[in-house]
C-alpha cells in the first residue's frame, strides 16, 4: 500500500506529493490510535460493568469493608485510619458517647448512609440497650474516597 502511494506521489508535482504524503501518514496514525483507544475500551470494560454492577446495587459498605477496597486500589488505610480520614474530610464526628456519626451534607450527597443496629442486652443488668447506629459508605461514597484520595482503579 505504502509503495502504491510514493508510485502515485511521485507522478504528482513534488508539493503535491508532499502534502499527499502528510496526509496519507496523519491518517495512519490517526487509524492507529483509534484502534489503540478501542483495545484500551475493550480492556476496561469487564472493570466498568464489574464497577455499574456494584454501584447500582444500592448497597452501602462497612468502613471496615471500604479500607481493603481502597487498599487494594493503592491507598495505604486501614478502618481506623479510614474512620480518621472521613473525620478530617468532614464526613463524620464524634457523637454521643464517643462514636462516629455522620454529618447531614455527607448522608445528604449520597456517601454516607446510617444503619440501625438491633439493641442487645447488658451484660451486668440483663437490660435491653440500643445499640449506636453504624456508620456505611455507599458505592457513590467509595468512589469519592478513591478520586479524593488519588487512586487508580478499584482492581489490579
């Protein structure tokens, strides 16, 4: 194909040939990268639908669940240091009793949700206690954390 071309350039005045030439070579390289896009898409796209499945699930995640996803994505955490994070992202707060709660602005925008936990009984006075509600990270929540903590994908 290449040597059909400079056949037929060489016929053509020299600045034609030339600029025909050009473009013959933008356009191979131009079909090339489109190729290379499409493969790249190909690749990605077992991780994207993998990713919609989770995120549309309406499911919501323990932080102790949310700390191996982000660690596997390459952000060094663990749930502690996770529960510190979301405290300094303004996501939660010590509430009553010294355990986490999340603020409204966060349950509101979608990254946070709260589960009522069964009540359980004292061990000492055989009372029925309620129990503090947990803190979950939704899917929207996890991949915020991922953005905002500067990952790269969620899987390997």
């Amino acid at each position: 194909m290449v040597s059909a071309v400079i056949v037929k350039a060489r016929n053509e005045p020299s600045d034609a040939a030339w600029r025909r030439s050009g473009d013959i070579a933008a356009r191979i390289l131009e079909n090339l990268a489109q190729r290379d896009a499409r493969s790249a898409a190909a690749k990605l796209a077992p991780r994207a639908e993998a990713w919609d499945e989770i995120a549309g699930a309406g499911t919501d995640y323990a932080v102790r669940d949310v700390a191996p996803m982000l660690s596997r994505a390459g952000i060094e955490t663990g749930p502690q240091r996770l529960f510190e994070t979301l405290h300094e992202l303004g996501w939660i707060y010590r509430g009553e009793k010294r355990r986490w709660a999340p603020y409204a602005r966060a349950v509101d925008a979608g990254f946070l949700k709260v589960r009522a936990m069964a009540p359980y009984r004292d061990r000492d006075t055989g009372d029925l206690v309620p129990a503090a509600p947990q803190v979950r990270v939704t899917a929207k929540g996890v991949e915020r954390l991922r953005v905002r903590l500067g990952a790269g994908a969620l899987t390997p």
